[in-house]
C-alpha cells in the first residue's frame, strides 16, 4: 500500500500569527480603556475607524495584487495596526486625518513593500510621523486629562467632533483645566517651560502634574505596562527590546538627572510619560521591522531609548518614540549584518 | 578549562545548560507499558544488501539454502558491514526492491523466503563469560563486531568497529540512552529488561577504549530505566570509579550526539569534526546490546527493538522485529487501522520521515514505527509570510539563524545560506515546530542542502572538463609544432641534400615563369596593369559571368547553329558549370570577334584563360582553375582543328596547364581534373548524340563533342583508374550514340 508523504517534521505547536496578533490586541485593552477614562471616548472612536479603514484599505490592495483576502486578512496584522494608529492620534483629531494616516500605513508603507513580513518600517509609526508632519495642528491637540479638565468630553461632543469636523475655539474649550489654563500634554509642558528658563520643579508643580508624574499619564503608562508583562509571560513577545528601551531611557535620564537635576528629568517622569510603556512593549516590539538575533534586539532597543532621549530633551517634538522606531528600523540590517549569534561548533562568531 | 576539572564536574554530576529546545508532548506512555513482544514469522525477509559492488561481495546465490544469521555478503574493504539473514529459508530472488529510506528508491535486496524453522546458524554458541574473553585482544573483539555486521542503532547506523577504533585517545565514553523523540520507547524498554547484557556490552566497550570516565546518559523520563540500570551496574563488571548515570531534563534534541557532548561536558564539537577528537565516544544503548550478543555469542544484527506506536495501531508497544521484516507484515500483525491517507512514520515525528511504499523492510537504523490517525499529529496548514519574529532561533540547538537561512534558501542565495552554517544543521525540527506562520523550514533547509550538492558536484565537473580541455588544446599545439619542426627538419635536409643540377633546373623552371608572365604582360595590350588586386579581379569576374550570362540569354539560338552547353547535363551540377564555363568562352569569343578592342577588364580575371593566342596563364582558383583548363581543352581543339599554331603554353605553369600539344589534351595530373576531363567527355558524347539528330554543322569553338574525335580526345589519366574508367565508359557512349547516329541516318 503508499502511504501518504511529507517531509520532518510532524508536529507543530500550532501557535498562528493570528493568535498572537489577537493576544498583542488583547493586552492593550487595558490601556485602552484607561486612555478613554481620562481621555474621553475619541480614542475608541478612532481605534475603531482605524480598524476598520485597515481592514478595507488591506482588503482592496490584495484584490489588486491577485492575493487571497480572507486568509491575509484572518492573520490580524492590519486590524493590531489600525489599532495601534488609533490610540497614537490625539482623540479628537479629524476623521480624515485617522483615514489618511490608515491609508499610508497599510497600502504604502506595509503593502506596496510586499506585504505582510516584507515592510522595513514600523507601519503605525511611519503614519504617525506622516500626519504629524503634515497635520501638525491637529495631531498636537490633545484634550486636558478628564479628572482636571473644566469640561471632559463625551461621547456624542466625540463623535461630532470627530465626524463632523470642530472648530479650534471647541477644541481649546476642551484642553483647558479646573483653571481654565489650557493644558499641554506633560512632556510638552515641560519642554516649552524648560526652554522658557523654569526649573523642572516649577514646571512640575503646575496642574498637569500630580506627585512628579503627568496627570492621566501616568496610569495610562501604568495599565499598558501591566499589559506588556502579561504578553511577556505568555511569551507573545520576547523581553529583549522592551528591555533594552526601558534600560537605556532609564540610564539616559539618570545620568542626565544627576548631572543637572533642575534642567534634566528624571528617569521615572520619562518611562510613565507619554507613549513610552505603549511603545516599548506594543509597537517597537513590531517582530518584522526589528532585529532578530537576541544580541541585536537588545542593541535595537538601547538605540530607541537613547534616540527617544536625545530628541525629547534637545529636539523640536515633545515625544520622539515615532521618530526613534523608525531610525532604529533603518538601522535593523545593519544591526543584524553584525550582530550574528555564534553558532555550534564555531569558536569565532560567523 | 583543563580536564581534570572536568573531570571533577562529571563525577559531581554537573549538567551544563542546553541552548535552545523545545518540549513537545512526549505520548510515552502509549506504548512503554507492555513488554518487548515478538512477531510471527513474515512471508518473506528482503535484506538491503547497499554495500555490495563497493565494499562487500555476495556469499550466497540465488536458490541457497540459509540458517538464521547466516552471512550473506563478504567485505572487500575495512569499513564494510556484512549483512546476515534474519531467519532459516531459501534466497528466491537478488533483485532491486523499494528502499526503506525517504526517497523510495530502490536497492539491491536479498529476498529470503523462511521455511518456518527459524534454524539458528551453526556458528552461533552458547554466551561465553566476561572472563572467557579475557584473553582475546582488541583487534579480535573489532573483528568479532564487524563480523556481526554492528552499526549505530541510534539511527544514524554508522560501522561500529569504525567508531570503537579511533584514532585518538579515549577519555571520556557517553552511553546515549535518552531518547528524546516523542513516542519513541525502544530504549526504555530494552533497559528495564534486558539491562544486565545492556551492561556487559557496555564494559566490553569499556574495555576497547580504556576511557577515563564512563557516563550513561538517561532522560529523566524514564525513571524506572534509571533505576534498572542502577541495579545492573552494580552487579556488572564495571569498575565503581569513573562510572555514572546521569539524569538529563528532558528537552528535545538533548539526544543528539553534539547537544549530548554539550550539556554533559559544555564542550562544544567543533564544526566539522567527530567527537573523538575531543576524545570523547558517544554509543546508544542498543548498540550496547547488540555488541554484547555478537562478542559473546556470536550472535550477528539480525534484529532489534521497534516501537510501533500512534492512534492507528491497536497493539502499541515494542517488538523484537527481525532486520528485513516488510513493514506491512508489522503493520499487519499490530493491528494497523489506518489507510492510504495517513501517514506511516518511520523514526519519530520530529525527525522520521513518512514512508511511501510499505513493502520496504525493517533496517538496522529503524527504531519506530508511528503511525497517527489524521488529527494526532499537526494538520497541514498553508504557509504564511514569516513575520521575523525569532521564535526559532530562539530554539535552535545548533544556535543557528534558522530565519536567515529560511530567507536566503527561499531566494535560492545558496552561498549566503551557507555563510549563515546550513552545513550545521541538524535537521532537528525545533525551528519548524515553533513557527507561527507555518513554514516548512526544515524542508527548505534540505533543498538548499542538495542545491548546495548539486552546484558544487556540477563546478567539479566543469572544472574538470576544462582541464581536459587545456590539456587538449596544449596537446594539439604541441603536435603542431612538433609537425612544423619535422617538416622544416625534411625541407632542410632536402635542401642539403639537393644536387646542383637540380638547384638549376629549379631556377630555370623559376626563370621561364618568369618570362612567361612578362611576355603575357606585354603582348597583350588588353591587358590590365600587373599587379593583380583582388578586390578588381572579384569584380572583373562578376561581369565576365555576367556578361557570359547575357550572351548566353542574347544568343539562345547560334547564329551558326550554336549549340546549347546549357541543356547538356543540367541535373549534373559540375557539367553546369562546366557547361557555363564553355557558354562564357563562347561569348568571349563572339565578343572578341565582334570588336577587335577585347574587354580589357576580363584579361585578368582568373578564370578566363582565353585572352590571348599566345597562351594560357594560370588559374588562381581552383574551380576556377578547372573550369579555364575545359575552357582551355576546348579551345585548343579548335585551334587545332583550325591549323593554327598556337603557342606552346608552358610547362612550368605545373599544376593547372592541361593543354601542351595541339595534338590532344595532356593528361591532367590531379584527379579531380580527371574526372573533369571525364565530365566534359561524357557531355561531349551526349551533346554528338543530340546534335547528330538535328544540326549539321557545329560551331568549332563550342562543339564539346566531336563525335569522331570526342573519345580519342580526351586523353586518359595516367594514375587514376576510376578517370580512366569514367574515360572508357565516356568513350563507349560516344560510340554508342555514333554508330546510333549513324543507323539512323541510313
């Protein structure tokens, strides 16, 4: 009798790109949902529309390149995308800017380069440089953390903002705090106070800032790290580039803090500020557009960390993990090119 | 880091960390609790005889009769492994038969049809004691294994009585009794039964090397074999010092040789090169066995454990099945549910692979036979882009960059791939089993391998051809000078040896071509300037031809009755020519007559001999040659019919002048003018026969055919007897159409 043939080996841990697509996407609940408490409903409208243009934009680009659209789609990549573009844009930013920022992540930056494992850059970060870029106004705008601010946003104020465009007097009616002052975000406070000559202490006694840490902020930061660690313990990500993010931005500021303490921040203010613990666990930990070997990785996270303090302590953007990502993503190649692992049997690495 | 420390590390036990690995689920406990059962007899045994033609010879023939670990093939060379027969019966056939091996191919087997007896072989005695053999030396132990035709029976079967003779001194012996396939239970079995001769076998191995340590390697999976082994060990022959069993976690691959080496010692084997020269000696446990039942009972490899195992066998369990047993008796008598779309594993399912053909027999290396129903093993899943995430090198135990080497094989960059060491790839698995996205990684890695073969197997062959073909082309220029030298060596002496006399003769000869050509230059007045350029005579000779083609068409009816060369023999491709030569001739002639300024421009023209009264000068071309020297018969014959002296054209002109008398045409030297000669002839007799039923007079000049004169014409060659016969038969046919002419006409 013949038998059926297929090559070693027989089993498989069966643990898909899809499963762990979908477990990234669950972990980020948490911080989602913090994010929308303190900062209203727009960042799961957003989320959502984000998603949503993913999936469309993603379904059309595969008709046009004749590849099967169910099965690309059912991988999960484009929806983590959408979502990660989602939280990353200011809640009450334009519908069209969530759209084109959509569009250029998946038809441009991930599908045009190939497609699902072949893109060089970080899809939700280059959108945002993108919009930041060419949208700057309206990617700056975000709204005063709910539990200060004198008139938080609700969901119907959200979606009409959003849909139906918003005139910038509304959208100042809503950064403003219980003092009426309008609010930055607390790493834009304190750059611009910082280049206006205050010392950190000063800048962090203002509203913004509760105990040393930004308002809001902080437990966003929080609840995405939580989120983070429990990807670690199921192994959906591996600790490497996290850690060598958190590291480096940690050595970074402490030593910048040491030297100077009233025109340097601290390590804690820069690792539970802005989009550190999202990105370092969710988005820098992107496996196509980082390195691969174990040495690598670390190095690729030192390099954002580094470059993600560089920026916000003397460069023009208030937070730099978009701009990082993507030089770390030039810099992937190179780092793998060099950072070869030993193998058995070879005393000299090859 | 010195060994005696190491040393130290093994008798404490130390265990250094495995790099990579994975844990799949092990299903042990579906066939590890039943004893070793046996089968019945098969209907027959097909023994792969692989050695034979390269290091082995057959004993036996076709017809024999052989007993039960009978030998079956001789060695010609120092690695070679005999094969035995596995039971009493006779050889019905030597014949190609389906390999048990992924490919299906097939090789040379001894088909063996068992008389039911299972009568053992004569040579096969009673155990000797541990201290019967006391006195025998290595090399006789050596002898004793390769006679029993002993290979690895971890899998890899490679000739024990090689492997127990290195090179370099021995100091560390691994007994490898891991197992760390799923499923796989044959050790574990053989050591909870059988673990005394396990242990005898093991201090006879002992005994060969002298190792200063002895460690015997047991996954902590199978703690009743630990504790089995324990007990023999301490009833064998084995010394107390230096000797050990040693736990090992369970990980998948840690039973590889090198991954082995690693945890126990955290040496690494260098690329390339064996264990023992790190002196170090890895044996399965089987082996050991097996190793045992041949020093001491003379008891050859004629079988072994096999576990056979999965959801689609109703007898799970392990078995004494005999080397040469087809797989689909073992199917059979273990109760096989499965059908043509499952799969039948030989090995286990990390590492087996799924064999097509079941009449492929048990083999020496074979340990497992698993065969799963369709939803126990991973189900086919469509391979997705790889999303880099670094999940297999994280388990790669050769520490590997299994996604470098899947990028580069993919894209057919062999050479990178190689760079990457896919050379060091031991086909494990691990890399495959972790893949989210479902690549068949392995698969790709064993066709860059063969890619990898095939060019180098093919830059060998190509190196080769172009040495032979430099030597080659050295040889024939070597030949060539060789050549030119001799005959410049013969010109040289010919020269020397040349008398005065034939000196001057020569320089007379030079001499008279000399003023010939002078002569030829200044009489005739047509006659272009001297120096002869190609180019102007190509060109000369383009519009004599096209001029002598116009003629032709101008006078398709002679004035005086012309004849047609044209019609004579067009099916003859030389007789057209010639024929066109004459036509050319002829209308030269008529031109030369019609004014009495002669074409200056044909006067040079290699071909056209008929310028001047005076002579003949020579032909440049060859054909061109010929065709003048017809061109030249036949004019000559009408300068002698006419009366009229002609100049006697020189003789020095060698090798070309067919026309010195006006008597006749000379005979031609070369052959291929005699048979031009001939040609002519003949077309001369067939144009007699046709212009004697129709004209009367002939032109002189054109008429090739005299019908009086034509035969005696043309005069024979001297040398060539198929000329002279083309001659006789021209000259019959002349006669011929004479004498018809001639009846006709009365």
């Amino acid at each position: 009798m013949a038998f059926k043939i297929a090559s070693s080996p027989h089993l498989s841990r069966s643990f898909q790109t899809s499963s762990l697509m979908q477990r990234v996407m669950l972990c980020a609940l948490p911080g989602v949902a913090v994010q929308c408490f303190f900062f209203g409903w727009g960042t799961v409208i957003q989320a959502l529309l984000a998603m949503s243009v993913a999936l469309i934009s993603e379904a059309l680009v595969l008709k046009l390149r004749a590849r099967n659209v169910t099965e690309t789609l059912r991988d999960n990549s484009a929806l983590l995308t959408g979502l990660l573009i989602g939280i990353a844009i200011p809640p009450l930013a334009p519908w069209w800017v969530t759209v084109i920022g959509t569009l250029f992540a998946i038809v441009i930056v991930k599908q045009l380069y190939g497609g699902l494992g072949h893109n060089i850059f970080n899809p939700a970060m280059a959108a945002y440089v993108m919009l930041l870029i060419s949208f700057p106004v309206q990617m700056t705008s975000w709204v005063a953390p709910s539990v200060i601010a004198s008139q938080p946003v609700d969901f119907i104020h959200s979606l009409q903002m959003i849909f139906t465009g918003a005139s910038s007097s509304e959208i100042s009616a809503y950064k403003l705090g219980f003092d009426g002052i309008s609010m930055a975000t607390p790493l834009d406070t304190i750059k611009t106070d910082l280049a206006m000559g205050l010392t950190t202490i000063e800048s962090l006694s203002k509203a913004i800032f509760s105990n040393g840490f930004g308002v809001g902020w902080f437990w966003v930061n929080l609840a995405y790290l939580a989120g983070g660690l429990v990807m670690l313990k199921l192994k959906v990500i591996r600790w490497h580039i996290t850690g060598g993010i958190l590291a480096a931005l940690f050595i970074c500021s402490s030593i910048g803090y040491l030297l100077n303490p009233d025109t340097f921040t601290g390590p804690l203010l820069h690792l539970f500020s802005g989009a550190t613990m999202l990105a370092a666990f969710f988005i820098a930990t992107d496996p196509v557009t980082a390195a691969t070997s174990v040495r690598g990785r670390l190095v690729f996270g030192a390099l954002i960390g580094i470059l993600v303090y560089i920026i916000r302590t003397f460069g023009g953007y208030p937070d730099a993990f978009a701009f990082a990502i993507l030089l770390a993503n030039l810099c992937a190649p190179f780092i793998d090119h060099y950072m070869k692992p030993r193998a058995y049997g070879h005393r000299s690495a090859t | 880091m010195p060994v005696l420390t190491l040393f130290e590390q093994i008798d404490k036990g130390t265990l250094w960390r495995s790099i990579g690995g994975i844990h799949p689920p092990e299903r042990k406990s579906l066939s590890n609790r039943t004893s070793i059962a046996s089968l019945t007899i098969a209907d027959e045994y097909i023994v792969p005889l692989n050695q034979v033609g390269e290091s082995s010879v057959l004993a036996i023939s076709e017809g024999d009769y052989v007993t039960k670990g009978m030998l079956l093939t001789r060695g010609t060379h120092f690695g070679h492994l005999p094969v035995h027969a596995p039971t009493s019966g006779h050889v019905t056939k030597i014949e190609q038969r389906p390999s048990n091996h992924a490919s299906g191919l097939p090789v040379l087997s001894c088909v063996i049809t068992p008389d039911g007896r299972d009568t053992l072989s004569p040579d096969i005695h009673a155990p000797l004691s541990w201290s019967d053999i006391a006195a025998w030396s290595n090399e006789e132990i050596l002898k004793k294994i390769q006679d029993a035709g002993i290979a690895g029976l971890g899998g890899a079967a490679f000739p024990t009585h090689i492997k127990l003779n290195p090179a370099s001194d021995i100091e560390l012996l691994i007994i490898n009794a891991i197992e760390c396939e799923p499923y796989i239970t044959a050790d574990d079995m053989l050591m909870r039964e059988q673990s005394d001769a396990i242990c005898l076998g093991i201090a006879i191995i002992h005994r060969l090397l002298q190792p200063k340590r002895l460690i015997i390697a047991i996954e902590d999976n199978k703690p009743d074999a630990i504790e089995e082994m324990h007990h023999a060990l301490n009833r064998s022959q084995l010394p107390k010092e230096g000797v050990r069993i040693t736990s090992v976690p369970t990980l998948y691959p840690s039973g590889g040789e090198k991954q082995l080496i690693q945890i126990l010692t955290g040496e690494e084997v260098p690329s390339g090169s064996i264990p023992a020269q790190l002196g170090i000696v890895v044996q399965n446990v089987a082996t050991c066995y097996a190793i045992k039942e041949a020093v001491l009972r003379s008891y050859p490899l004629i079988e072994r454990v096999v576990t056979v195992t999965g959801n689609n066998t109703s007898n799970p369990g392990n078995y004494w099945v005999p080397i040469g047993t087809p797989i689909s008796h073992v199917l059979t008598q273990t109760g096989f549910r499965g059908n043509e779309t499952d799969k039948v594993i030989i090995g286990g399912p990390m590492m087996g692979y799924a064999l097509y053909n079941d009449s492929a027999p048990i083999i020496k290396g074979s340990n497992c036979l698993l065969l799963p129903d369709s939803k126990e093993l991973a189900p086919e899943q469509k391979e997705l882009p790889c999303v880099r995430c670094g999940e297999c090198a994280q388990v790669c135990p050769a520490q590997l960059l299994p996604q470098q080497l899947f990028w580069h094989a993919k894209a057919k960059e062999y050479d990178k791939a190689v760079n990457f060491n896919l050379a060091d790839c031991i086909e494990c698995g691990c890399c495959t089993y972790v893949c989210p996205s479902n690549i068949p990684l392995v698969e790709y890695y064993r066709i860059a391998k063969s890619a990898v073969k095939t060019e180098a197997e093919e830059k060998k062959q190509a190196e080769l051809a172009k040495q032979r073909f430099e030597l080659r082309t050295q040889r024939l220029e070597d030949e060539r000078l060789a050549r030119e030298a001799k005959q410049k060596e013969a010109a040289e002496r010919r020269k020397s040896t040349m008398s005065s006399t034939d000196k001057d003769a020569v320089a007379e000869a030079m001499a008279r071509i000399k003023a010939k050509k002078a002569a030829a230059g200044s009489n005739a007045s047509t006659t272009a300037p001297d120096a002869p350029d190609n180019k102007r005579k190509d060109v000369a000779a383009a519009i004599a031809r096209a001029k002598a083609n116009k003629a032709a068409q101008n006078n398709p009816d002679a004035s005086a009755g012309h004849s047609q060369p044209s019609e004579v023999n067009s099916g003859d491709d030389k007789k057209a020519q010639i024929a066109a030569a004459v036509a050319r001739a002829k209308a030269k002639k008529a031109a030369q007559q019609g004014s009495k300024t002669a074409s200056s421009d044909e006067s040079n023209v290699s071909v056209d001999p008929i310028d001047t009264p005076e002579g003949v000068t020579a032909p440049i071309d060859d054909k061109k040659a010929k065709i003048a020297a017809a061109v030249a018969r036949a004019k000559a014959k009408k300068v002698a019919q006419q009366g009229s002296k002609i100049a006697s054209s020189d003789e020095s002109t060698v090798s070309l002048d067919p026309i010195d008398t006006p008597e006749g045409v000379t005979a031609p030297i070369d052959d291929k003018k005699a048979k031009i000669a001939a040609a002519v002839s003949r077309a001369k007799a067939k144009k007699a026969a046709q212009q004697a039923s129709e004209a009367d007079s002939f032109d002189e000049i054109v008429a090739p055919v005299k019908t009086s004169d034509a035969p005696q014409e043309v005069a024979p060659p001297v040398d060539d007897k198929k000329a002279r016969i083309a001659v006789a038969i021209a000259k019959a046919k002349a006669k011929k159409a004479m004498l018809k002419t001639e009846s006709e006409k009365e």
